[in-house]
C-alpha cells in the first residue's frame, strides 16, 4: 500500500505540535507556511515594545523538524483547499493529501472597518511587531523635535484597543519602557507626560479571568500611569487619533489587540463558521462531513467538557495538534474516535515588571511571584534553548537596570 500523504497547513503551536508527533510515523508529511518561522507569540508584545529582538522568539520551522526524516517542509502561502480534489492549493503547487491538518491561525479584524488597520496596526507576526516598534520609536524620535505641547501631545500619547491578555501586556510594556526605561534618552520632551490608554469595550479587563484578578490588572495598570477606559467602544479611528463616544483621543500610536477572524483559505472549506469567523468542527475537531481534514488551533471553534468554547491560546493549540495526530495515527473509523479533551494547565498574563496575574488549578499568583511563575512558564515553552537563555539573560538584565535594549528603527518594515 502506497503511504500515506499528510498535509499540515500552519507552523505555528498547533501544526508544530502535530508535526512533531508524526515523526515516528510510518507517512509522508508535508508542513506548509508562508514563512520561514516559528513565532512564539505569547512574547510578541515584547517585540514590539523593544525589550527583545525579534531572533529571541523565533525559531527556523525547518530547523525545529530537521530530526524528522519523513516530514517535509514548505514556505508557500496556502490559498484554499479542495475538499473534492483533496488537495492543497498553495501559491506555486498543488499538494495531494490523504489527510490534511488545517492549522492556519487567525488574523485581526476591525468589526467591518478594514481602513483603521492602516492606523492601528494588529499584533499576530514578527512583522507586525517590528512595525509596532519601529512606528512607536519614531513617534518620539517626532516629538523630540518638536516644541509646541499641543502639537507634541499626539506623538507622546498611546492608545491600545482591547483588554484581553494582549491589550493588558501591551500597555503596560508601553507604560515602562516609555515612561521608565527611555527617561534618561530624550532631552526635549518630558515623559512622563506621555499618555498610555487601553480600551476595552466590555465591563471589565481579562473578561475570561476572575473578576478579582481582573480588578487586580487594573489597578497595577493604573499605577504605571494607564488610563484604563471599558465600557468603550471605539466609533471611529483616523490619521489624527481614536473617537470614542464622548471624546477624542489624539495620538499617532494606536495598537489593536480586539477581534480576531480567520485567514481566507479556510473559506474555501464550505463549512459552517461563528461570529469570529472560527470553523465550527466536530468533537474529533473533524469538519463535519470530511473526516479526513481537521481545523484546529486559533482558527477552530470548539467546545469544552462543560459546554464553553475554549479559548484561542496556545496550550489549547498544542493539545489539538498532538490529539489530531494521534487519532490519525490510531486510523480508526471516523464513529470509534474519541472526542478531543482539553486539559486546563492555567492561565496568565503580564502586566509589567513584577506584575501578573495567573490562575492556576484554581489558585490565583498575583504580584512579584505572579510575574515570577509567568517567566518560569514562559521561558520552558520557549523553543529552543538558546533562545530560552538568551532571554532570561534579557531580563534579567532588563530587572536589573530598567534598560530596555533593541532600539533599532531600520526603516524597513511596512504594512
Ligand atoms: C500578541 C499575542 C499574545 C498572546 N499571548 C498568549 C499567552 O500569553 N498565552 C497563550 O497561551 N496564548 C497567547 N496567545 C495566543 C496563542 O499565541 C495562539 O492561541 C496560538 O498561537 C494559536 O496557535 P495556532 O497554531 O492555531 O496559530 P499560529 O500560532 O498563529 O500559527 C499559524 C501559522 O500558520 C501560518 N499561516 C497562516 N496562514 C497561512 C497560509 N495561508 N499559508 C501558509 N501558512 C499560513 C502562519 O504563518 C503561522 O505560522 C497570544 C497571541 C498573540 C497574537
């Protein structure tokens, strides 16, 4: 019998970890990206915000899937798949599969507001982070120059829109690296009259965290000098700032951490989608009707033991791509196969230095020894271990001085 084809769509968390779990397996395995990379993205926010170089977390996905010999990789963009064909349609081949693991990850959306993203640009890839940083360091290269207050006050302002983990993350890392690490750089203008906002259009931040922990981010946002706005929706966003319902918002830094849709290929799938755009998959994560494709990772819609959907971080990604290729592997009638089940490890975001608040098995890690556990875990699932202990380096370095580093504007990134 000819082996079998296995297509993987995606090197991010989940296409990672399935791919990974096919190295003994007796299959070709194609791995398709549209670039080189793994991002690990849970440190993209750092990225941007200077404190680590983009090299810190990333990693060559050849590299990481070089040991495998039965595993090929791709750089080619997926443009859709063909359910009737089973193939893949990639910018340069057609690729067959017999199986194939769809684990494309999502993308920003503006709520059918496509123009804002040219002023307020999402936080998914390497390159979006380096466009976040290097549009952030010329704002105050900008306001250095300038003597008018009214007409500096947009370059010093920052306003981040959406108060999930990322939206928290970035706008304390915007709060220390402007308002503490830079201090001592700029003789023109003063920072500490920089303005940071987040806006969050629900009642609170961290809406999947508890309501303590929520207030807790709050109010360690609030003493590194956030203005933290909820209840917010944002009605308009422009070359000159943010409108929101009662107000204006000047600035030339707005970030959007807010919603999210799939990429386009998985359109082409003629499935069934949320609001969000998520496929809606079978408890096997399965598409309904073609046992042999799985969506899986941010990109799928699924729900847990208890009936809530399961959010799109990474731990989630990592179990459905070992779990998927488990079920392959087993080859068992499509009715026989075991429903996916997810293993909640905890959660947690960062807000600044020494500052974090982290649910774990039901215990709730706030402060200095919240930031501590959120280091350790995030150091551990850091891909390789030249990366983990360059960037413990970092921060420690970073704890140590208040000296946020990779400053470098270069002039090349673009959206
Ligand atoms: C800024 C940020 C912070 C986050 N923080 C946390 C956190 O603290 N903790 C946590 O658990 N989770 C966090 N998450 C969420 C977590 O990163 C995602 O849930 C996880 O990356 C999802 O994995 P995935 O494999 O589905 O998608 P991704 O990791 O996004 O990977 C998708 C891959 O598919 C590739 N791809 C996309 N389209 C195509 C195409 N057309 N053709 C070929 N290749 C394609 C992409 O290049 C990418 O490599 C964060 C996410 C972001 C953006």
């Amino acid at each position: 019998m000819p082996r079998k084809k296995i297509v993987i769509i995606g090197g991010g968390f989940a296409g990672l970890s399935a791919a990974k779990e096919f190295g003994d397996f007796d299959a070709d395995i194609t791995l398709i990206d549209k670039t080189n990379h793994h991002v690990f993205q849970p440190l993209l926010y750092q990225v941007a915000t200077a404190a680590l170089s983009p090299a810190d977390i990333t990693a060559p996905i050849r590299t990481i899937l070089n040991k495998y010999s039965n595993i090929k990789v791709i750089m080619d963009e997926v443009i859709s798949i063909n359910i009737t064909t089973n193939e893949v349609i990639t910018k340069e081949l057609k690729i067959p599969f017999d199986y194939l693991i769809a684990a494309p990850g999502s993308r920003h959306s503006y709520f059918g507001h496509p123009e804002w993203e040219k002023y307020a640009p999402g936080l998914k890839t390497m390159n979006d982070a380096l466009y976040i940083r290097e549009k952030m360091l010329l704002s105050l290269e900008k306001a250095e120059k300038i003597n008018n207050p009214d007409e500096v006050e947009k370059y010093l302002t920052f306003v981040v829109v959406g108060g999930g983990p990322t939206g928290v993350e970035m706008a304390g890392s915007i709060a220390e690296i402007v308002k503490i690490s830079m201090m001592k750089d700029f003789r023109n203008m003063d920072l500490t009259k920089t303005k940071i906002y987040l806006i969050e259009a629900l009642p609170r931040l961290l809406n999947a965290y508890p309501e303590d922990l929520s207030e807790r981010a709050k109010k360690d946002l609030e003493s590194m000098g956030v203005t933290v706005l909820v209840n917010y929706f944002v009605t308009d966003i422009n070359e000159d700032g943010v409108k929101l319902k009662d107000r204006f918002i000047p600035t030339k830094n707005i970030v959007w951490a807010a919603g999210n849709t799939i990429p386009d290929l998985l359109k082409s799938l003629n499935a069934e989608f949320d609001k969000a755009g998520r496929v809606i998959v079978n408890s096997d994560l399965s598409l309904p009707g073609a046992p042999n494709i799985f969506v899986i990772g941010d990109a799928a819609l699924v729900k847990d033991k208890n009936g809530k959907y399961l959010p799109g971080i990474a731990p989630v990604a990592m179990q459905q791509g070992r779990y998927v290729a488990q079920t392959i592997k087993e080859g068992k009638d499509p009715d026989l196969r075991e429903p996916f089940k997810y293993i909640d490890k905890g959660t947690m975001a960062t807000i600044g230095r020494a500052k974090a608040v982290c649910l774990i098995a039901g215990l709730k890690f706030t402060g200095f020894f919240g930031w501590l556990l959120w280091c350790v875990v995030h150091i551990l699932y850091l891909i390789s271990f030249r990366n983990r202990f360059k960037v413990m380096a970092e921060w420690a370095w970073y704890y140590l001085t208040f000296r946020h580093g990779i400053r470098l504007i270069t002039g090349h990134p673009e959206k």
